[in-house]
C-alpha cells in the first residue's frame, strides 16, 4: 500500500522548494528537504508524518546491532521506543556533508547531522536513506544511521607509535 504525504509535512516540503527556486545561490535537491523534514518530524514524534513517509516495505536499520526494522509496524515501535527514551527533548540538526545520487526513480542521500537529547551535548549522527517514487511521492525505502568513531581511522591508527 502507498501512502501519500501527509498535508504537513507536503506544505513543509513544498514552502522549502519555492523558498529555494527563488534563491539563486543555493542549488538544493528536493528529497534533500523531504529528508530534512522527515527527521524533524521523527524527533518530534509526529507518528502520522514519519509513517505516511515510509514504503510499505522499508528496512530501516538503527544505531545498535540488534536494531532493524522492517515495514510500518516495526518503524512505530522504532519511533514509540525513541520518543520515551528522549521525551520532548531530541533535536536533529542541519544536514552537512550531503551526498545526493538520482538514478530515475531511486534517490540516496548520505550525510552527518548532530543530535541531541536530554540536554547532553550533541554527538554526531551518519545517515544513509533511500527514497523511491511512487505515485507521484517520495517515500523512503531504506535507511541506517550510526554515532562514527573519532581518531579511529585506518590513517590515525596506523600513524601512532609502535604501529
């Protein structure tokens, strides 16, 4: 079943694209700012919008092992246990280091954002999503985030003494 976007979260998307049609300087990919509106809409735990912006058949993939979920019910109970753990308080930043590739009706886009809960610090977070065209409506077909490492790069560990 396709679900189209619900009418919030397509007047978020569709006020950003007029916003930047009309700024010259910025070239901007749309599913860049569905992506962008989509995880707002998951740290505030609006159920409704992060659901009718999923496929029927998405695997989203979480920062922990044991974390994959598949389809609709399974994003719910992703989404329900988030917004207990976090409360009110999760906050997703700016996307930066964005990577878009289109092939036809399949978009990536892989990039960094901060995210915060509970007054902690903002750590970084890498996502990775897929959206696929459907009727008209990108929804997203596949997803995985995870915390990188810091200093643990093949270069920084091969330059320490002793390696």
């Amino acid at each position: 079943m396709i679900r189209s976007a619900p009418w919030s979260l397509r007047f978020v998307f569709s006020g950003a694209l007029f916003f930047l049609a009309a700024s010259p300087c910025y070239a901007i990919d749309p599913v860049e700012v569905q992506t962008q509106a989509f995880l707002t809409a998951y740290a505030n735990g609006d159920r409704a919008s992060v659901l009718s912006a999923i496929d029927t058949g998405t695997v989203i993939y979480g920062s922990d092992a044991a974390e994959v979920f598949r389809g609709p019910d399974e994003v719910r109970t992703m989404l329900e246990n988030d917004r207990k753990l976090w409360g009110d308080s999760a906050r997703i930043g700016p996307m930066q280091h964005v990577s878009v590739i289109r092939r036809g009706d399949i978009v990536s886009i892989f990039f960094d954002a901060p995210f915060s809960a509970g007054g902690r610090p903002p750590v970084l977070v890498r996502f990775a999503f897929v959206w696929t065209l459907a009727h008209g409506h990108w929804l997203l077909a596949q997803g995985s985030n995870t915390v990188p490492t810091t200093g643990q790069s093949a270069a920084e560990l091969l330059a320490r003494p002793g390696k």
